[in-house]
C-alpha cells in the first residue's frame, strides 16, 4: 500500500492504522476475471505451489510459541515489531 495520497480513502477509512500495525490486506475477485485467466491460475497454483504444500518446503515461519499462560510475553513480543514470523499461543 502507497499513501503518497494520502492514508484517508474516500468513504473515510484510514489506512494509516492498518500500516502503523504491519496489518495485511489481500484478496481477489476472480469473478471479474474470464474462464481462461482462472483455467491459468488453477494450472499455476497446481503446478508451483501444490508440490511444495505437499513436500513441506512450503512453510510459514514461526518466529515463536508461547503457553497461552504467557500471553503477556507474546503480546509483549508482538508490541516490539521485531518479528519476522508468526507468534503462536497454545491452548492445553
């Protein structure tokens, strides 16, 4: 996201809050897309990225798990915008 225009979009939401807090937004309206396009994107996922699903080389790092009894350690670790993975929270 680029807020060279500003962080404000016209119905008033501020986007600002959502870069301040590393907050990613992503989607995709394959309806407006022709037969052919999603037949491509089908064929490509298939071909890059299922292999990798099914191999394990596909991974989301994990930068650490905490006992949910630690919840303030984690939540302290996320304040800290240090992290480069996800921060997980067991629940026994």
């Amino acid at each position: 996201m680029g807020l060279l225009s500003g962080s404000k979009v016209p119905d008033g939401l501020d986007l600002q809050v959502f870069v301040k807090k590393r907050i990613a937004i992503e989607g995709s309206r394959l309806r407006s897309r022709g037969t052919d396009y999603q037949m491509k994107l089908r064929d490509k996922l298939v071909q890059m990225a299922l292999p990798k699903f099914v191999n394990g080389t596909f991974q989301i790092p994990v930068e650490k798990v905490f006992n949910w009894k630690d919840i303030q350690e984690a939540h302290a670790l996320m304040e800290g915008n240090m992290t480069k993975g996800k921060i997980i929270c067991m629940v026994e």
